[in-house]
C-alpha cells in the first residue's frame, strides 16, 4: 500500500495535459478527414480536403510550441532520446519485456518526431499543388503548374509513408497495451497512467499557457504576413481574357461557348478552318467573322495559360484534335463517372462542361465548384 492507502499496482498519475489530448485526437480526426478526402471521397470534396490541411498545420505549430512551454510530459525534452535509448527499447520490445515509461516511450517518441516532420512535408506540398495546379491558395501567384504537379507526386508519396506509418504507430499501441498491461488509448482520453510498484510519484512541472500564448501570436503573426504577402499575388497560370461578343454569340448560338484554354491553337486554327464540315454540319461564317473567332481563340489558347485544364489538354488525341472529350485527361477524370449521368436532362451529355463545372466559362474548373444534377 502506498501512503494514501492505495495499493501500489493502482496507483495513478495525471501525465496528458488537457492541450496534449486534444491536440492527438483533433490530428487524428484531421489525418482521417485528410485521407478519406484525398483517396476515396469525389474532387468536389477538394474544399474539406484543403481545410482538414490547414488545420492539420495550426495543431502541428501548436504542439511544437506546447512542447517546449506544455506540461512536463507534454515537452520534447522529456522525449528526446538518445539512439541508445532507442534501440535498448527497441530490443526490450522484441524480447516482449519492455521498460516502462511514465510518458512517452522511445519508439512512441521516434514515431511523433516521424508524423511531425512528415506531416509539415505534406502541408507544404499540398500548398504548392493548391498554388501550383489549382491557382489557389497563398502560393497561387508564387508556385506555376510544374512546380505544383512535381509537389503532387511528392504529396502523395509522403501521404502514402504517412499511411504506413499510421498503421505502425496502431500496431506499436496495440504491442505496448499488451505487454504494459495498460490501455494507452484510455490513458490519452483521461490523462491518466499507471505508476509502477515501487516508482516514486515524480513532482511534474507545470504548463506555460500565457507563454504559449504569446509565441503562438507572435508565430502566427509574423507566418500569417507572409502567407497574406504571397496571397497579394495574382494567380501565375490565369490571364485576363477579353471579351469576344461575336465568338460567344456565332458559337454560342448552336452549342457551349468553350473556354479557350480547353485546345491549343494548333486545334483552334484547324477547327476554324474545317467549318464547313464542322461535326457533320455546315457551320461556315463570313471571312471576316471566322478570321475575327481565330485570332481569338488561338491568342488565348492552351499555350497562353498555366492552369490544370490547360496543361492537361494541351495534349490532344490525334486522331480527334479538336474533340475535347476525346483527349486521354478528360477520358482519365470521367471514367468513374456513370454513362448515365450524361444522359439526364440536367447534363445534357459529355460535351457540356457548364452543366457540372459551374465555373467552366472562367477556365478553372476548380474541384470544389463541381456540382453534377440529379436529374
């Protein structure tokens, strides 16, 4: 029994301040909404997506901070180890008689340090792809398509690490449960752990919430000039585009007035000058009308852009150089889309870009402005 009269394998201590717990289950919540948005949910989702990253870069900067002004078991200090610290546990683990620690274990230390820096990896390259491919976002002016489209690929090899690395740090609580004899799930909920027999009852030092404070305000401060500064930019891949009445009533007139960075000039100029067979139907214009719609269209073409839909089709089919729809991109991103969504009255078919994409006569074709009809 210890001096209160409670036996000593009950014994409890308070080691998760209330910041710390709600920091790990709010990131939990943010990698879930995170992965579910960016593998499985539709492209519409792309605005929780964006958010669930943003958050996801508040709560990291914050438990940085709250590791050095937190509670005792709350500070990276207390969770530093040596690399032979690391692999003393790590043999302790495989000999299934692991030390106990009052807060957080060597391998437990070495996988938040792994999440952090992955995570910050993650965030910043989701920035560049939301600037880069997207034009939108604080890098929208700063990042271009290629610098956003090689961040892409980065973004989602480090996401698919950090999957990895998520069902090791499960498996490793679930281990540590296991041979520890506690539930460290609980443990992070109420705050709460065992203290082993014969351990004396450490004396914690207190959390610096007014501390906190000031270097989150100053952080924030001086990293939300920044990001404003950046954002002052205009988008690097859009363009003002001109007005053309006579484009948008001659074509407008019988289909769609497409945007045009949807073909490169290349597809325009040959597009123009076929009008007389123009999709099986005569579609001629006088002289100076179809030279007027040329020069348009091939000034504004694919070329003359930097956005995700004009990069991506820029590359045509050629045997359908001027067919939107026939391009490998536009088949790629609709392939998981029903045949028979293109047949309701709402659509209207595929080559109705304007009835799911509300923002298609800008050219931008953001995720989140697609909204496909029921009917």
């Amino acid at each position: 029994m210890n001096g209160e009269g409670m036996p000593e394998k009950d014994r409890k201590i308070k080691v998760w301040d209330l910041p710390t717990r709600i920091f790990h289950w709010s990131l939990v919540t943010c990698v879930a909404i995170g992965l579910v948005t960016g593998f499985l949910s539709p492209e519409w989702w792309m605005g929780v997506h964006t958010w669930a990253g943003y958050t996801t870069v508040v709560l990291v900067v914050f438990r940085l901070v709250w590791g050095i002004f937190g509670s005792e078991y709350s500070r990276i200090e207390t969770f530093a180890f040596t690399p032979a610290e690391i692999f003393a546990h790590i043999r302790e683990v495989a000999f299934l008689k692991p030390r106990h620690f009052t807060g957080h274990n060597p391998a437990g230390a070495m996988m938040i340090f792994a999440l952090i820096f992955l995570l910050f990896g993650i965030t910043v390259s989701g920035l560049m792809v939301l600037g880069g491919e997207e034009n939108q976002g604080p890098l929208a002016g700063a990042a271009n398509y290629a610098i956003g489209d090689i961040a892409a690929s980065v973004h989602t090899l480090l996401t698919i690490i950090l999957m990895v690395l998520v069902v090791l740090h499960v498996i490793g609580v679930f281990i540590e449960t296991k041979l520890g004899g506690e539930n460290l799930v609980l443990s992070m909920i109420t705050g709460f752990k065992r203290l082993p027999p014969g351990e004396k009852t450490p004396t914690p030092r207190d959390a610096h919430p007014l501390a906190a404070t000031v270097m989150l305000v100053a952080f924030s401060t001086i990293a939300g000039s920044v990001l404003w500064a950046f954002s002052t930019m205009p988008p690097s891949g859009l363009i003002n585009l001109p007005e053309n009445k006579t484009y948008a009533s001659e074509c407008g007139d019988c289909h769609e007035v497409y945007h045009p960075s949807l073909l490169p000039a290349a597809s325009w100029t040959q597009l123009m000058g076929g009008l007389s067979k123009h999709f099986g139907e005569d579609a001629s214009l006088g002289q100076k009308t179809a030279i007027n719609i040329t020069a348009y269209l091939a000034t504004n073409a694919a070329e003359a852009w930097d956005t995700e839909a004009a990069n991506r089709f820029r590359n045509i089919d050629p045997a359908a150089p001027f067919q939107i729809t026939a391009t490998r991109y536009w088949v790629r991103k609709h392939d998981e889309v029903d045949g028979d969504v293109f047949k309701r009255k709402g659509v209207g078919g595929k080559s109705h870009c304007a009835s799911c994409h509300k923002d298609a006569a800008t050219g931008r074709f953001d995720d989140q402005y697609i909204n496909i009809p029921n009917k």
